[in-house]
C-alpha cells in the first residue's frame, strides 16, 4: 500500500462527539445529511486502500469536484503535499482499529486552501476493519479566531512584558497564574519561585504585607473599589522595597469575577528621597523655631508661608494670623519708603539683600533689625519666593543712643573743665609775667599735656 493509495476518515471534533458515536452505530443517510448539514463539513466512507466508497454531496464546496469524480478517487488526493503524512498516518490508526482526530487542510480543484477537522473511525466485521469513515469539519473560521486570539495575545504578552510596572495576575483564590519579568527587576524573583503560590505564600511579603494585601485582595473580590496604596516588600537580596499597588479584577461574559491583576511601581528611591527631605525639613523646621532671630518664608507673590515662633511672640501675631500676610505689611511706613523699595529691584536681580530696617508690631511697637533676605528660583530660573532673617538690634541701638548721650555729656563737662582750666593757666601766665617785670623769679611752672587742649599747671 503506498501513501498515495491508502484511504483515511476523518471525524468530528471532540466538541462533536455524538458524530463519531454516530458513525459507529452506522446511521441512515437521512440522519448523516442533517449532521452534516449542522457541523459544515461532509462525511465519507473509504475501502481498506482509501477509496472513496461513498461520500456527502457537500464535499463538493471544498473538494470543487463533482460527486461521481470523488467516488473514482483516492482520499489521497484530498491534501496537499504537506499535509499527506499526518493523513496517512491517522489512516494507518484507523485501520488498525483505532479512533483518531487530527487537524489537517484540504486542498479543492482550484487550490484553495480549507481548514479541516477530523474524526476517522473503523467499520468493523466479523471484528475485523472492513472499512472506514469519518467525517471532515470546516474550522477555517475558528481558525481565523485562534489566529486572531494568538496574535492578540501576544500582543498583550508584549505589552504585559514590556509594562514599567511589575505586573502580578492572581486566580479568584488568590494564586498567582502569571507575572512579568519587571518582578524580577524589582524584587529578583522569577516565575518558578511564586507561580502557583497563595499570596500567603509568597515569599516577597512580609508578615504584615501579607495581612494588609489579604484584605485588599478580599474587598476586590466582594466587588468593592479598592485605591492605590503603598505596601512593603522584602526583595530576594533581603533588601525592604516599597510599592505602590494598583490593582484590577476581570470577569467573564457572565460577570463572574475571575482573575485580579496587580500593577507594582517601584517607589523605594522616591520614598528615601520624601524620608531625607522630610528629616531635613524637621532639622530646619526644628531650628527656624529654636532660633532667636526672626525667620520667615514667602512666596512669589510675597505672601508670608511661614514665620517662626521669635517672629510671631515679638510681632504679636498667630501662626493663622501672619501666613498669607504680605512682606510689606510688617515695615513701618518710614522703613518701607526709605530702606525696603530702594533695594527690592537690586534684591530681585542679584538674589540677595542686607539693609537695616524696622519692623512694626501688632501693637505698634517698633523694632530695629538687620535683614537678609535670599531669594529662592526653580529649576527655569524663575523666581519663587524668598527666605529672610531679621536680626532684633532694638536693645543694641537704645544701647548706642544711651552711650551717645553719655558721650555728649561728657564732652560738654570735657568742654566746660578745658575752659576753666585755661583761664589759670592764663592768669598763671600773667602772674608770671608780673613778677618778671619786678625782676623776680617766676612762680608757676606751665606745659602742655598729650593732648593739646589739656594744659597742666603746677
């Protein structure tokens, strides 16, 4: 027998078991003709040398031949070269008693391609293969779906593998059915180590992740919308990683809740950087209120964000109070004119500005002070706000009043005691010059001191 001259049949697919079981009992005609017509396909019957013995008049629209031109030929003809071995094969099985299935394509008198399915069954005499028959499905059109569904889904595959985001899909009962490799590149775990595990199970989830993804887990199955959260791991390293879970459940066409799938950012750097910068701001936070001088932060607009507790206990003002005042508001009017608009062109361009000013607080007392102020821009340049210091010398300018009133005091004393002293000098003078002129010697010895205003008589 050469491949050429054996016969095969071939049958329903699995979903069309009562076709096969059919075939066996060996049903009317009537009865094969409605099946066919129900499955879209043709059956036929083959002598042990695959000869087609008969066959539905179906077969012409994938076949393109006439019935009585199918009955004079061998079902080798029916395929392609490609496909001949599968079909002789399947053949072979049938002959040695065996009911076999297979996918296969037939080939019509124009050829054009038809995608097949196959059931092929032994007619048995006497417990010996007299025959066979089967019967061909046309599966192009599911076919064409698979081909579609396979592209689909690797296109999702592309798409789940490719994701930034560490992907895991959980079953109803919380058993992990697939991740991406961004799990790997986050946590260094791979698919052997978590498929099929229960997320009480998986081995990145600390104690206390566990109970908490648990619970969010169960309100996503009940149907409730669960918000993003944040959720510890512990990667494969030993290393404690943070995330940011983002997750959805699927149905099928029922509603029926089937899968869950998880989306895991990895925000560790992020959370390190909000952790240091918010030590830092309560280092800065914690020295702004400890300090002595008065701090204070404003935005763009010059409005007050922020003043520490010396600004606020010597200005009178609450926390509520000062922020959203503007700058201005804490000069008293002769300051503002005189020290803080001259410099505020100059403070904008150079970013810097140290004058002396005075502050007026909410009950009317003035303050003197040294400021300094150091604007604050972005990363455009563009200016954002200002940070200024201002350092109370009210005791230290009443300090320098008092001395120079003291000061002048003591000059006029100084001044008054000079006078007086330069009158005895000069009358010492005279009397000197009196007594030379009787030719007698002088009284009084006289010289000047340092400082030539002070003569010392003696």
């Amino acid at each position: 027998m050469n491949d050429r001259g054996n016969g095969a049949i071939f049958a329903e697919s699995q979903s069309h078991k009562n076709v096969a079981k059919a075939l066996e009992l060996n049903l009317s005609e009537d009865a094969e003709r409605h099946l066919v017509e129900n499955i879209g396909g043709f059956i036929y019957t083959l002598d042990t040398e695959g000869n087609v013995i008969s066959i539905s008049t179906s077969a012409k629209r994938f076949l393109g031949r006439g019935i009585e031109d199918i009955l004079k030929e061998n079902f080798s003809m029916w395929f392609p070269e490609e496909e001949l071995p599968s079909a002789m094969n399947l053949f072979r099985n049938t002959l040695k008693g065996k009911s076999s299935q297979i996918e296969t394509v037939l080939i019509d008198e124009s050829g054009n391609l038809h995608d097949m399915e196959c059931v092929s069954t032994p007619i048995l005499k006497d417990n010996k293969v007299v025959a066979t028959r089967g019967v061909l499905k046309d599966i192009t059109e599911i076919k064409q779906i698979k081909g579609v569904l396979k592209e689909s889904e690797a296109k999702y595959r592309q798409i789940f593998e490719l994701a930034p985001e560490a992907i895991i899909v959980l079953d109803r009962r919380g058993n992990v059915e697939d991740i991406n490799n961004r799990v790997y590149d986050f946590l260094g775990y791979v698919h052997e180590d978590v498929i099929e595990k229960n997320i009480l199970e998986l081995p990145f989830l600390p104690e206390n992740s566990k109970a908490k993804v648990m619970e969010k887990f169960t309100q996503r199955m009940s149907g409730k919308e669960v918000p993003p959260y944040e959720l510890e791991f512990t990667a494969k390293s030993g290393e404690m990683r943070v995330g940011r879970i983002v997750a959805t459940i699927v149905k099928d066409e029922n509603g029926e809740i089937t899968e869950d799938i998880a989306m895991i950012s990895d925000i560790t750097e992020h959370k390190r950087i909000e952790m240091a910068l918010r030590e830092s701001e309560e280092k800065f936070r914690s020295f702004m209120e400890t300090a002595k001088d008065f701090m204070h932060i404003t935005d763009a607009d010059g409005n007050t964000t922020y003043a520490n507790r010396a600004m606020l206990d010597a200005l009178g003002y609450l926390q509520k109070e000062i922020r959203g005042m503007h700058i201005t508001q804490f000069f008293t009017k002769e300051s503002l004119e005189e020290d803080f608009k001259p410099n505020w062109k100059k403070y904008i361009t150079h970013g810097r500005m140290d004058i002396d000013v005075r502050f007026r607080s909410k009950a009317g007392r003035e303050i003197c002070g040294e400021l300094r102020c150091v604007a604050v821009y972005d990363g455009n340049g563009e200016y954002v706000g200002n940070r200024a210091v201002f350092h109370d010398i009210t005791e230290r300018k009443k300090m320098e009043g008092e001395l120079q009133k003291t000061v002048s005091e003591v000059q006029r004393f100084n001044d008054v005691a000079v006078g007086r002293e330069m009158q005895m000098i000069e009358l010492k003078r005279e009397v000197n010059d009196l007594r030379h002129s009787l030719g007698r010697k002088e009284k009084y010895k006289i010289f000047a001191s340092r400082d030539a205003r002070n003569i010392v008589g003696g």
